[in-house]
C-alpha cells in the first residue's frame, strides 16, 4: 500500500490533480476559520462545551459538524454546502415529478447544465433565507438553542443594525456559493466528488479534538469520569470492526450472471462468454444518509420557536419533541428517510428496462430469465430487496454513535466517530477516492492498493513510465502560483499557532 502511495506521485496528471485537490481543500479550511464582522463566537463555544459534556449537542453539534466547525467559530463559511446539497435535493425530487424537468434530465449534458443553473440559483435563494434566520437566531440564541442563556454566556451578536444583517447574509451567502465552486473544481478538476470531500474534511477537522478528548479521560485522576485501560481496547476494536463492517457493506454487490450468446459477423465470431452485473448492496451510498440529515436538521428549532411565539400554536411543542436525539420518534422518522431515499435514489439512478434494453441488444441474458421485460422485472425484484438490506445497514451505523452517547455516555466528540453520519461520509468518500487513484495507477501499469487489482504476466524491469508532455507541463505551471500563496499562507498559519500557544 505505500508502494500506492509512492507511485500516485510519480503520474503527473494524478500528481497534479491530487495538489489541486489539496489546494482546493486548504481554501475551504481557511474560510472556515475566518470570524464574521460583529460575531464573537466565544458564547457559542462554550455553550456547546457544556452541551458535549453533557451528552446533549443535539443538532448544535450536528450542524457544526456538516459546517467543519465554522459554525462555532463564527465564520464566513457558517452555512457550509448544506444549501447546496438541499437544493440537489429540491432539484433531484422535481425531476422525478415536474414533466418539463424530466424532459431536461434526458437531454444530455445540455438539459444538466440547465438543472445545475437552477440548482445554483435555489442554492442562493436557500442561503438568503437560513442566513436572515441564523443571525436572527444568533441575536436571540435562547430561540434557537435550548438552554442558552444570554446572561450566563454573552451575546453573540455584538450589532443591531439592519446593515449588519444585510452584509452579514451576503457574506454567508457568498461563503456558500464559494464552497460550492471550489466543490464543483474539485469534481471537474480533481480527484473524487468535491461536494463529498468538503463534507468529509469538515469531519475529519474535529478528530483531533477528540482523540485529545479521549487522552485527557484516559489519564484523567481516579475518581472522576475516566476510561480504564479494558474500556479503552474494547473502543479500539469496536472502531475496527465498525470501520470493516463499513468497508465490506460499502463495497458489497451481488454479482448476477449473464452469458452472452454466440454471433457470426463475416467471418469472425463474437460472443459466447460469460459475465456478471454487479449490483451494489448499498447503490445510494451514503446519499440517504445527508439527505435524512439535512431534512431533520431544523425543525425542531422552528416548531419551537413557533410555538414558543404564537400561543394559539402550542400543540408545535410537542411535535417539536419528535425531532430531539435521543427519542424514539427521531430515530423512527430518520430511519423512514434513509429508507425513502434509498429507494428514491435508486429509481433515480438504477434503470431496470434500459438494462435489459442493452443487454439484449448485445446478445445477453440471465440464465432462468427470459429477455425483454422478464429481465427488468427481475433486476428491480433484486434491486428492491438489495435496496432494503442497505437501508437497514444504513440506519443502524446511523444510530449506532448515539447509543453510546446516551447509553454508554461516551463523548459526543469520540461517539462521532464510531458510525453515525460522519464515519459512513469519511469512509465511502476515502474509498471512492482510492477506486479513482488506483484506476490512474492501473492505466499507467502501477500495482494499485489491492492486490487482486495487480496486473500480471509482465516485466518489473520493463514496466513503462508516464512520460511529461507539453500539457502536463503547462499544467504544473499553472499550479505552482497557486502552491506559492497556499503555501505561504499554511507556514504564516503555523508560526501563528506557535506564537499563540507556546510564546504568548
């Protein structure tokens, strides 16, 4: 697996991609920790500091995660990709339903970049208006998180003004549409889905946190809240096997046999062999799961503040109490999402009867299954039931960090990373990224990660190099000003750090 790594940067196209990749990354990062004028985040941060001690970050911690922290720190990139993501969501279910958009989706590239166009501007119309809510809600935090008091913690909002409002939702909004530019480079650009790495990084941001979360309770003073040495080892395997079960369900399929019938063109003869169609256990990936997310991300704290508001509306509290972790009712109502998405994804994707189409065009068939319309059946009879087995693995990674956080009170920083959101995101994204670089290193006769991914039959001493055109070079011109500034900015980042935790 080093050898992998090693050889992913002798390519200069996948060297290249990787950096920008990279780069992109780092500017994302940086946003995240850039305050916005007039918000001192520091009540924010301690609020949520006594919310993770006591097991209840709810959808604070939630939020904040999917933002990469910059929710916390008050930052230009507080809204994160979540309206983004909500209005692919917006998007995806309209083409399923309005005629005139499912027209646009079979049109090719040209109807894409149509619903990409409207998916950026509901993407704006989105930031608008959660950005008016969050600093409306952040005037008033009582509102909108539970249990903050302003007398106890400060005010986060250190301005009234109806200019500040204003130029603090166009800077989110712009935060916003930046993070989903540099997305979009990344996809077009890069290396793996920039949407997904932007998640994922933000994820992976806190797990620093929370392995120094989970030192300071190992060798925490003997009575009070500690880990002993036994807790400690039985966690390390339950994050092994998790992040195993993770792998094998991700990468999981059912392989369905097709043989291909005999044809004579001329005089060569083609066909005869046999195959298989590989259907993936969990096809949706981790989709369900950030669309069930986003969808219960926020009304528990709008039913709250309605009902608080508007008397008349009282019988809102008690809906709103459905959308609290840790209840029945929330898990019931996310499970049923991960479920519908699941089977909304793959109505979306999966075509049954264009399968069967191609397949019969080619000479194809399913031993036991008749051509035509039989086969479809039979494919959406096994993707339906695939489908369902995903969902249910879906779910229980999903619920499985709060069962230690309410069950087991294990931190909300260490239960994070033992399933839940944030691991099936980390994982599915690594593991997409790796399929990618080691197609480059197989293309180019590299041995990838896997062994079984080895081609063999040929000479070490003779394997061939990639050689550097004329492109590749102007490529890497083009990245070095980019390298520079990132560069100068990562070591000015660095020498900050130190003077202000060491020195200072």
């Amino acid at each position: 697996m080093l050898s992998a790594f090693t050889n992913s940067f002798k390519i200069p196209e996948l060297r290249n991609k990787i950096f920008f990749t990279l780069s992109m990354l780092f500017v994302a990062r940086i946003g995240a920790n850039i305050p916005l004028p007039g918000v001192d985040p520091t009540p924010l941060q301690d609020f949520f500091a006594d919310q993770t001690a006591s097991g209840s970050a709810g959808v604070l911690g939630l939020y904040n995660m999917f933002t990469g922290g910059a929710l916390l720190k008050g930052a230009v990139f507080a809204l994160g990709i979540m309206p983004y993501i909500s209005a692919s969501i917006i998007f995806q279910l309209m083409t399923a339903v309005v005629p005139s958009l499912a027209r646009l989706a079979r049109e090719g590239d040209v109807g894409r970049q149509k619903i990409t166009q409207y998916t950026r501007l509901a993407t704006i119309v989105i930031c608008l208006v959660q950005g008016v809510l969050l600093i409306i809600g952040l005037k008033n935090p009582g509102g909108l998180f539970s249990g903050f008091d302003t007398g106890t913690y400060g005010s986060i909002i250190l301005s009234d003004s109806a200019w500040f409002v204003m130029s603090s939702v166009i800077i989110l909004t712009t935060g916003t549409i930046i993070l989903m530019w540099l997305g979009e480079q990344i996809t077009e650009k890069g290396i793996g889905q920039g949407v997904s790495l932007l998640i994922m990084v933000g994820i992976i941001a806190d797990l620093p946190n929370a392995i120094f979360t989970l030192y300071r309770m190992v060798f925490a003073p003997i009575g009070t809240t500690r880990i002993e040495v036994p807790q400690l080892a039985v966690m390390v395997v339950l994050l092994l096997v998790v992040t195993a079960g993770l792998v094998a369900v991700i990468q999981a399929m059912r392989k369905i046999p097709v043989q291909y019938a005999k044809r004579v063109v001329g005089r060569k003869v083609y066909g005869g062999q046999s195959s298989f169609l590989p259907l993936k256990v969990n096809y949706s990936g981790v989709m369900p799961v950030i669309f069930a997310s986003a969808i219960l991300m926020f009304p528990q704290q709008i039913l709250s503040y309605l009902s608080a508001s508007f008397g008349s509306l009282s019988f809102l509290g008690t809906i709103s109490s459905w959308f609290i972790r840790g209840t029945f009712p929330y898990y019931f109502i996310f499970g049923f999402l991960i479920l519908i998405f699941s089977y909304f994804w793959v109505s979306v994707m999966f075509k049954p009867i264009q399968i069967s189409d191609d397949l019969k065009k080619n000479g194809g068939y399913i031993p036991g299954v008749r051509p035509g319309e039989p086969t479809a059946k039979f494919l959406d009879f096994v993707m339906t039931r695939l489908t369902f087995a995903g969902a249910v693995f879906l779910t229980l990674i999903a619920v499985f960090p709060d069962v230690l956080l309410f069950s087991y009170n294990v931190p909300f920083q260490i239960s994070n990373f033992f399933g839940g959101t944030g691991m099936l995101i980390t994982v599915g994204v690594i593991l997409q990224v790796l399929q990618q670089v080691e197609t480059y290193l197989l293309q180019r006769h590299y041995d990838g990660f896997l062994k079984k991914g080895r081609i063999r039959g040929r000479n070490p001493a003779k394997k061939s190099r990639p050689q550097l055109t004329a492109a590749t070079a102007d490529d890497m011109g083009n990245l070095r000003p980019l390298m520079l500034v990132l560069g100068l900015i990562f070591l000015i980042g660095i020498v900050s750090w130190v003077l202000r935790t060491w020195v200072i």
